[in-house]
C-alpha cells in the first residue's frame, strides 16, 4: 500500500469539476458582460428550418431519442423548448415523437407551458406530443411513417439515438426535410454527419441551451464545463509525460490479485472468505524484472486503488432475533 | 430500511400482516393520499408547483449523491449491525436504494398507462373523424389490444395455473398459449428485425452521399474510410503485406526487432498496421475527446436540474 492507494482522488477530482462549473454559474450571474460562445451553425440553422417550414406549411419533426427520462433526453426537451418556441411564434405545426412514456408526460408539459408563454395556449395541439411506442424498430417505423406521411419539412433528432438513427435521417432525407441532429451516442454521430445537413457534435448538444437563450447560468454553466476540458487536458498531459517515464523502466514488483500471487494460500479459504476478500491485491516480487507494467503505474495506481486484506477483514456484531409477526413455528 | 427494522415489530408502522385487512387498509389510505397529492399538484399554478419540484428533486438528488460519497459499507451481511454513526448512514442508504428503484418502477409505470392512453386518444379519435390515415390507426389498436389480451391470458396461465410448469413444454400448448407465442416472436420479433435489416440499406445510401469528395474533410473521411475498408479484405491484406515484406527483404532492412518487441518502420507500411493506427491514434483519441466533453455536459445538466437552476424548458 502506498499514499496514494486511497481510492479518493477520482472523488477528489469530480468535485473540483463540480466546484468549477459552479463558480463560472457564479462568476456569468454577477458580471455584466456577455461570455463569448464560439457560431455552432447547427444552431444558427434552427430559425431557418422552422422559416421554410412555415413556407411550405409542413410540419416541424422533433424527437428526443429513444432513451428514458434522464439528463440527455431533459437537454433534448430543452432544446426543442427553443424551437416549438419559434414554431409557436410562426405558427408553425409541431410533431413530437417520443419513446417513453415518462419523456412522454415531460414533453407534453413542457410545450403546453411554451404556448403558454407565448399567450398562444389555444393553438397547442395535445396530439402534436405523441407516445409512439416503447420497442425501438417499432418507434423507429412510426416515426418513418410520419415522416412519409406528413412530408416534415424540418427534423430534429436531438437526444439518445442507436441503430434506428439511420432509419430517420434517411427517410428525412428521402423527402428532402432540412435535418438538425445530435446524440450522444458516439456510435451514431457518423451516420448522422452522413445524412444530415447540421450535426452537433458531442458537447454541442449540452451547449445548444445556453447558445438559443443566453442565459447567464448556461453561458456560466458552459464556460466552467470549458475550464474543467482544461483541466481534463492538463491530466492527459501529465498523465503523457509521467506514464511514458515509468512505462520505460523495469521492476520485478508486480501488482496482482491475491488469488493470483497466493494460490495454495487461497485455496485454504473458505467460500465465504473467498468472497470477501477478492478484491485483494498485492504486490508480489517476481524475481524476473520486466518493463513496468499499466496497472504499476503511479497514476493507474491513483484512480484503482489496492485493497489489503486488513482493510477487507471487517467483524461486527449480529443482530437479536426478532420473531416475525404472526408469530412462527 | 434498517432503521426501521431494528423498531420492534409490534409498534413499528411499516410491519403489517400479509392479506390482512389492516394492510389492504393501510395500502387504501395510501392511494387516497398519493391521490391527493397529485391532484393538488396538477390544480396548482405552474409558479406554486416549481417549488415543489424542485425540493423532491433536490431530495431524489442528495440521496443518489450522498450514495456515491458515503464510503460504502465492507462485505456486509444482512444481520448484522453498524459499528459507528458513519456506517449507519451507509447501512441505511444501502437499504434504501432497492426502495428508491421499487418508487421508481412504480413511477414508470404509471406514466406508460398515461402514454397508452395519449396513444388510444389520438387513434381513436382519428377513427371517429374518419380520418384519412384512419385504416394505420385500425389496425395499430387492434393490434395493440390483441396482443395485450393474448399476453396477459398466457401470463395468467403460466403464472396462476401452471404450478408443475407443464407449460414449459410445448407440446402442452392451448390457442391461448399458441397465440402469444405467434404474436409476439413469430410477428413483432420479425418484424422488429426486418426494420433493423432495412438499416443495411439506408448504410448505402448514406455512405454514397457522405463519400462524394466535396470539401477537404469529406476527402479525409473518405481516405481513412477506404484504408480501413482495405484493411479488412483478407484477400488485399495478403498481397499489400507481401510486398512490404519483399520490399524489407530486397532492402535488406529487418522488419521488426524481436529482442525488444518493437515495428521497424517498414513494417508499418503494411496495411493491416496503418488501420490499426488510424483506430488508434487518430479514432480513439477523437471518441475519448468526445466522451470528455459529454461527460461534462451531462454532470453540468445534472447539477443545474438538482440544484433547481435550470429556467425555462423544462424546468419551466
């Protein structure tokens, strides 16, 4: 065991992040002046879709992914807070297409309170949020139908997308719909950058709320997540030069696990005990020195740190037997 | 919840006999408040109802915070008692979570029942409009309403009506049994993988038009997509490999040096080498970068929706 095996640092470093965020929110709500946010043209591009949309008097397509209520599909709702809010204002009709039942009641909320806003509660049309279903290739083929259907003038798939965001963006693209997409699947980015005219990118998707309304806790919000890549990309640099030194020199102590390093010593356990303590770790000399190894190294070391058998070995008292209700045999 | 346990049973609220009338009273008096409680909240204005929000969210938050941060408790049994204060807490926030994801589950399942019935309102009232599309709206809830008859009859059987599990065999089968069985793996199954086959499709049709070399970075995606392209036909492999190693051979330059497991520069020119340091020098990176920063954004999203300073969208 070493300082550094004390498995609190990768806290340690989620809450200087955290601490990060929260005083730029601080610092962006106190200054007066603008933060400067970088053109995202995905973004730029929201007005335009909705303009020709109101042109050709078609629909505007909006779905949020595939995923449950969590902070993407929140972030996607939000964004589309943004656009059923132009929509409202050109009298634009509205579709969107969820695939929870929880996003589902969300969204319906949150564009009704749009409309509210805009004092235009009487043109909300309830069936504009639709449930379609909760099986992927299901939704996947509903919302294709739409599509198809309704010929959307405009589509916007922001939010969790897998295997099914393939299917959209072609069908969007099969009727010529100007398509704004983004997920946060990195598997699907490519599909999207291939058949759609705007994609966002990675964190252009939490960015997107602070770009459309400027608000200072998103814009501060922003700039702490700018100072924490910072940060993140200082480690990396770190981690570069001080990984690339050890991985060059040799040592015959090597990091294993105690059923490993001990096996007759292991075997003597019993199977509760085996349970308890096969997280152990120990550092075993191997006699044969070898270039250092990834799990030696001090940073690996940092963020997994090793257990003891000591610190494994817990003994506490039992509680009193309590007979159930109803009394027992 | 441990706590609450260690009460004894003959004054501790929580404990009830199983299918007694105290319990299904106890479950009545609970609906009614819960009830209540969601009226009174739908009936309150949207300024009253953010307080309200945002406290149970704050409150949800801290618990699945205060989870991650508790030092969590060592090889623990279920009989046994915290030694400290500290441990306590553990304890207790070990207990409560399985609670926490029951309040969940149920959360979730009522909000579907709300999303079948937004579903059968639509459809339904395009049948009575006699819309145009009303033939789709026909048959998406006749088929919803089979299947859900079909589903539940063969989980009533299997569950209430099966105890030696004659069911498992297929030769024992009903209509009922049968039916569910066509349903669902004989038609929503195939037809779930016959849209997922469509993707080969629109992959096609997509790739054409992304590869047409119209700008700098559609000529560099082309370029590394060809070279990994390559890199997978075996045939191509073989060939382009056994020239750079001709090449090193009529150069005289060794290929790799064994003693200390590293590539001379000539072997990097075999193909199946450049795609794998395109995959990991230039891909890996990128995704890393990428999964970086939406890491950020969603712990940034996390703390302004727990910390309530979240305005407008949805937290309207």
């Amino acid at each position: 065991m070493q300082w550094h095996d004390t498995g609190s640092f990768g806290m340690i470093f989620v809450i200087v992040l955290v601490a990060f965020i929260l005083f730029n929110i601080y610092r962006a709500e106190t200054k007066k002046k603008e933060l400067y946010i970088r053109r995202i043209p995905g973004l730029n591009a929201i007005d335009d879709a909705i303009g020709r949309a109101t042109e050709m008097g078609k629909p505007v397509l909006m779905v949020p992914g595939i995923g449950g209520l969590n902070a993407i599909s929140v972030q996607a709702l939000n964004i589309f807070a943004q656009v059923s809010k132009a929509a409202a204002q050109f009298g634009t009709p509205i579709r969107l297409c969820v695939a929870d039942a929880a996003v589902f009641t969300v969204a319906q909320e949150v564009i009704r309170d749009v409309y509210q806003q805009q004092g235009l509660s009487e043109k909300f049309d309830p069936d504009s949020v639709r449930f379609v279903t909760d099986r992927q290739f299901a939704f996947a083929a509903g919302v294709s139908g739409l599509i198809l259907r309704e010929k959307v003038a405009a589509a916007f798939f922001l939010g969790e997308f897998f295997a099914e965001s393939l299917i959209f963006a072609e069908t969007a693209n099969s009727i010529g719909a100007i398509q704004v997409a983004g997920s946060t699947e990195k598997s699907q980015t490519p599909f999207f950058i291939a058949a759609c005219d705007y994609v966002l990118i990675g964190d252009e998707f939490y960015a997107a709320s602070a770009y459309l309304t400027r608000q200072p806790i998103l814009v501060g919000s922003l700039v702490g997540q700018d100072w924490c890549k910072i940060l993140i990309a200082a480690c990396v640099l770190f981690g570069f030069m001080v990984n690339s030194y050890q991985r060059t020199q040799t040592t015959s102590l090597q990091r294993m696990p105690w059923s490993e390093a001990e096996p007759e010593a292991w075997a003597q356990l019993t199977p509760e005990e085996q349970g308890n303590f096969e997280a152990v770790e120990v550092m075993k000399d191997t006699g044969t020195p070898t270039l250092v190894k990834k799990e030696n190294t001090g940073l690996y070391r940092v963020f997994n740190p090793m257990r003891d058998r000591e610190s494994l070995t817990v003994t506490r008292e039992k509680k009193a037997v309590v007979a159930p209700l109803g009394g027992g045999e | 919840m441990d706590f609450l346990a260690q009460v004894d049973p003959r004054v501790n609220f929580w404990a009830t006999q199983p299918g007694s009338v105290e319990m299904w009273l106890k479950i009545l008096v609970g609906l009614v408040i819960s009830a209540g409680a969601i009226f009174a909240l739908i009936k309150m204005p949207t300024r009253g109802r953010r307080p309200v929000v945002m406290a149970f969210t704050f409150l949800c938050g801290l618990f699945y915070v205060l989870l991650w941060i508790w030092p969590s408790p060592l090889n623990r049994k279920p009989d046994e008692i915290a030694r400290s204060p500290a441990e306590g807490v553990s304890f207790l926030l070990a207990d409560t979570l399985p609670i926490v994801a029951t309040i969940t589950n149920i959360l979730v399942a009522i909000l579907l029942g709300l999303g079948v019935y937004s579903l059968i309102r639509l459809h339904g009232g395009r049948i009575i409009k006699r819309h145009a599309d009303r033939g789709f709206s026909v048959v998406l809830l006749v088929s919803m309403l089979t299947i859900t008859v079909f589903g539940y009859l063969d989980w009533g059987m299997r569950t209430f009506g099966d105890k030696e599990g004659k069911l498992l065999d297929i030769a024992n089968w009903g209509f009922v049994n049968l039916g569910a069985d066509l349903l669902f793996d004989g038609l929503l199954q195939q037809m779930d993988s016959a849209m997922f086959s469509m993707i080969a499709f629109f992959i096609l049709s997509a790739a054409y038009r992304a590869f047409r070399i119209r700008s700098v970075e559609s000529t560099v995606l082309m370029a590394s997509a060809l070279i990994l392209m390559v890199s997978l036909l075996s045939a191509v492999v073989v060939v382009w490999n056994g020239n750079v190693t001709n090449l090193a051979a009529a150069m005289n330059v060794p290929l790799a040096n064994p003693s200390i497991g590293e590539a001379g520069a000539l072997n990097f020119l075999k193909i199946s080498n450049i795609a794998s340091w395109v995959t990991s020098f230039l891909q890996t990176p990128a995704l890393r970068a990428v999964d970086f920063g939406i890491g950020l954004g969603a712990l940034a999203m996390g703390l302004r929706l727990w910390l309530g300073l979240e305005k407008g969208g949805v937290s309207v």
